[in-house]
C-alpha cells in the first residue's frame, strides 16, 4: 500500500458507510416504477441542486482537471464557468415544460414534441452515452486514484468500485442516489478545498503569496482563460461549449432525471441554479492546484500530466485527511455512476420495454431496470479497461461528447423554439447526426483509431487515420451542430407542419415568454437569482482574462 493504515480505513469506512446509506435509503423504492425511478417526484430544489453537481463533478473531473490546470492552466475552467450559463437555460427554458408534462424520461418529451420515432433513438443514443461516457471513462479514472493508493491490479480496481455502486444503485434507485449525492458533493468540495488550501501554503512558502506571483512562476498564459491559438481559443470554447452544455445539462437522462423527480415547478426551476452558483468552485479547487502543482512538482509529475491530483495528495496532505480526499474521490465516482446507472435503467424500462408492453406492471419494470443496471455495468466496466488509450482523462471525455451531443442539441434546441420543426425532420437529424459524430470519433479518437495502424515503407507504424481536418474537438461540434441544424430546417420545410395546438404544449411561442410569461413576485424568483449568478460569473472572469 502507498497509503498510511489509517487512511486507508478512513477510505473502507466511507465505502461502507456510503454504500450503506444508499441501500437504507431506496429500501422502499422497489415497491413502484415512479419511486424507483423518479424518487416519487419529492425531490426539493437543494437536494436536486446538490445532486446535479455530484453527478457532473466525478473522479474524471477531480483527476482530469488538475491535469488539465497542470498542463493547459485556466483555459480548463471554461468547462467549469461556462456550465452556470447553461444551468441558467436548463432552469428557465427547458424546466418548465419538462415539469408540466410530467415525463419520466427526456425522450418522452421528445415523443410529445416530434413523435415515437425520435423517441427511440434518442433513448438508444442515452444509454450508449451513459455507457461510454458517464460511467465507462468515470471507472477508469477511478481506477487510477485506487491504484495509486492501493498496489492492486487496474482490473480490480475497477471490478471492487463497480460492485459496490451496483448494490445500492440497482437495489435503491434514484432515491438511494440523490440522497448518496447530497453527501457525497460535501466531502468531495471540502476533500478539494483541503488539496487547494495546502497547495496554496506550499506555495506561500516559497514566497508565492499573490495571484501577480503565481503568474510569473507558472507557464506563459497558464493563468489566463482567454486563448488565441490552441484547441481552447476563445472562439472555439463561445461556439463549442454551448453545444456540448445544451445535451449535457439540458437534454440528457443522466442529469436532467433530478429535475424531473422535482416536487414543484418553482424546485425544477431552482435546482440548476442553485447548482450553478455551486459549480463557480471547481476552478478554484481543482484547476487552480493543477497550476501550483506545476510550480511545485513539476519535475516529479513530468508528462504524466494525470498523477497530478495525486502527487498533491500524496506530498502536502497529512495523515487522516488523505484517507478523507481519497474517499472523496471514490464517492465522486460512485454518485456519477449511480446516477448514469439510474438513467440508463429507466431509458430502457420505460422508454422501451414499456413501449413494447404498456400493460408491464410496475414491479417488472423495476426488475428490468436492476437488470439493465447489471448489464450496462458490466459493458462500461470492458470500456473503461480501454482507458489508456484515452489519451488523457478529461481531453478524452469531452471528445466522446463533442460528437455526441450535436445532433441532440440541435433537436432539443429548434424543438423548443421553432414549432414548424417535423417529425421526420427530428429523426433524419438524430440518425445522420449521429451517424456522423461517429465516423469523426473513429477518425480522430486514439482509443479507436490506434486499432486502425498500418506500417509504411520505412517500416514504422502509422495510424490509417489522422486527426479530421486538424479542427479541434469544440470546433468539430460546432460544425457538426450546424449540419444537424440544416438537416432539420430544410427537412421540416420539405415535410408537412405538425399540428399546432400539439406543439404548442412543448415548445416556447416566444423566447420572450421565458423571461416575462409569470410577473417577478420575490426576489427568490428563478429570473432574479439567474441574473445574479451571471453577474457573479462576470466578476469571476474578471480575474484571470
């Protein structure tokens, strides 16, 4: 073990004590579809705020964002600043509709605004997301963290995380994870805060005591979050970003379900924003560390730029508080995991099996989301063992959802704005959107291209396919965007117009209604604090452009 004793049962307590919070807390979710699923739409806006931040902040980003700071600097923190923006847009546009049709599940929503067809495969599109993306890459990274602490193979790593999330996530459902969430987002911010806090004194005592300092010390432009070459230029995070937030916080499963299970319109509202003023933090306790620990141990991490996080670990925290940040890190998993688990079982009971069969009776369909969770489970479990391949943790879960989400954000997007968008328009837009985004992962991502490799005349390997056009990642989703974009408009212009008084239950008659369709009445109201978690973020940016 590279870790004291006493840490390392700090680290098998919390599991324990996690995991058995979760089984305690779902013990009566098994009794109905909409507990097991939608934790009997009871949720408040705290609980749901807590649990979209714990569901998003997973080991990849505690791992992949002091690596990212480590390497790239505050150019990283875009992905962290820009989501509150786009809580905004989920909390105002999306929510409403979302709450007042009652679905269950996002693809139910899209069945009421453009018809079945789209309804299937986005959910398809859900579960293969949830798969590779929340909870596939999310293992491996957790993985990492254990082994480093741990000397036991990645593989059981993997396999021990794995079956301790399984017990409660399969047996509790969403309640068990909400509540296993609400907890879990406290121990990871006050882990992080602890690694921030010491390697900021690490830092005093070389005499680096000022933001002016601290620039000077680090890599040119590694404490600036405005790019002007790079795969992060500004340009490319203003067109990009939007599109990757508009499927990650606003049309997908895995973390839209928490505003789904709200008790109240005013709690589906509430929770994502409370949620963004939440999320101002990880740049300061994650990113920011990433760039000290460039000034302080630089010559012990070299390139292998994702042992940051665990270096910092390793050689500023005291004993005890080690065992804390690392139980954090593996409670970040489990709550990303869980919650990915949770959708992908009710994407397939009620989106697929209750199609085929609307006389399934509950409790079967609560046996076939335990079911999918296994299985779904065990599948990420062979794709996480590909990790190495991902060519950096956080770099590689973002260029999964660069092509992924396109297609989506353009239906979402047009859906809820434009009612002369068709049906056939939204499924012709889901499958060559999609369709699309996977030849470009192929092409350009080394954990699939590398299987791709030839040898050319001087002998050498070579990957048959090469980085697509040399366009950055956020450029590739932008441009993919705007061709799912035109597929929709020129389809749903050659198409008949659906019917009015159907859509008109799905999608905004104005954008202004958003803002001006209930008078303001408290100073709670979701508009005015959405005004100032903005102007928050302004005076955030303010410091490092």
């Amino acid at each position: 073990m590279n870790i004291h004793w006493f840490d390392a049962a700090i680290i098998v307590f919390y599991l324990l004590a996690i995991t058995g919070l979760g089984l305690y807390s779902g013990r009566r979710s098994g009794e109905s579809s909409a507990r097991y699923f939608l934790a009997g739409r009871a949720l408040r806006w705290p609980m749901i705020g807590l649990a979209l931040f714990a569901t998003n902040i997973s080991t990849v980003h505690l791992i992949g964002l002091a690596a990212s700071g480590y390497d790239h600097g505050m150019v990283v923190g875009n992905f962290e600043w820009l989501a509150p923006f786009l809580l905004i847009v989920l909390g105002l546009v999306f929510a409403p509709f979302y709450f007042r049709s009652k679905i269950s599940t996002l693809p139910e929503y899209v069945e009421g605004r453009y018809g079945p067809g789209a309804r299937t495969v986005l959910a398809i599109m859900g579960v293969i997301g949830a798969l590779f993306i929340h909870i596939g890459v999310t293992l491996y990274a957790g993985a990492v963290v254990f082994q480093s602490f741990v000397n036991i193979d990645i593989v059981w790593s993997i396999l021990i995380i794995s079956v301790l999330t399984l017990l409660y996530t399969a047996l509790g459902g969403l309640k068990a994870v909400v509540v296993t969430e609400a907890v879990q987002t406290i121990t990871l911010l006050l882990g992080s805060a602890a690694v921030a806090y010491f390697a900021f004194v690490a830092l005093g005592e070389q005499g680096i005591n000022s933001l002016e300092k601290l620039t000077a010390a680090a890599k040119p432009e590694q404490l600036s979050m405005l790019r002007t070459e790079g795969e992060y230029t500004w340009y490319a995070m203003l067109l990009g970003y939007p599109i990757l937030g508009i499927w990650y916080w606003c049309s997908d499963q895995t973390i839209v379900q928490r505003v789904l299970a709200a008790k109240t319109e005013r709690d589906a509202q509430l929770g994502p924003i409370f949620a963004g003023f939440i999320k101002i933090l990880p740049v300061l306790f994650m990113v920011l560390p990433g760039i000290a620990a460039y000034v302080l141990f630089a010559s012990s991490i070299g390139d292998n730029k994702d042992a940051t996080l665990v270096v910092l670990i390793q050689e500023l925290l005291p004993i005890g508080l080690q065992g804390v940040v690392v139980a954090g890190l593996l409670a970040a998993l489990m709550s990303t995991v869980a919650g990915a688990l949770n959708s992908t079982a009710t994407l397939v009971s009620i989106d697929i099996v209750k199609r085929i069969n609307p006389q399934t009776p509950d409790r079967a369909l609560v046996l076939y989301g335990r079911i999918t969770v296994a299985v779904v489970l065990l599948l990420a479990i062979l794709w996480s063992m590909q990790g190495e391949r991902f060519g950096g943790i956080f770099e590689g879960i973002n260029q999964m959802i660069a092509v992924l989400a396109p297609p989506i954000s353009a239906v979402f997007i047009w859906g809820i704005f434009w009612p002369r968008g068709t049906s056939q328009a939204a499924l012709a837009t889901l499958i060559i959107g999609f369709l699309a985004g996977a030849v470009v992962f192929c092409m350009d991502f080394p954990a699939v291209s590398s299987w791709f490799v030839g040898v050319n005349e001087q002998g050498e390997s070579i990957r048959y396919f090469t980085q697509v056009l040399g366009i950055p990642f956020m450029l590739q989703a932008w441009w993919l965007f705007v061709l799912s974009s035109a597929i929709l408009v020129v389809v749903s212009l050659l198409t008949p117009a659906p019917d009015r008084s159907t859509v008109a239950q799905y999608c905004w008659q104005s954008p202004l209604l958003v803002l001006t369709e209930k008078p303001l009445r408290s100073v709670f109201d979701p508009r005015t604090l959405s005004l100032l978690l903005i102007l928050v973020m302004l005076v955030c940016y303010s410091f490092f452009i």
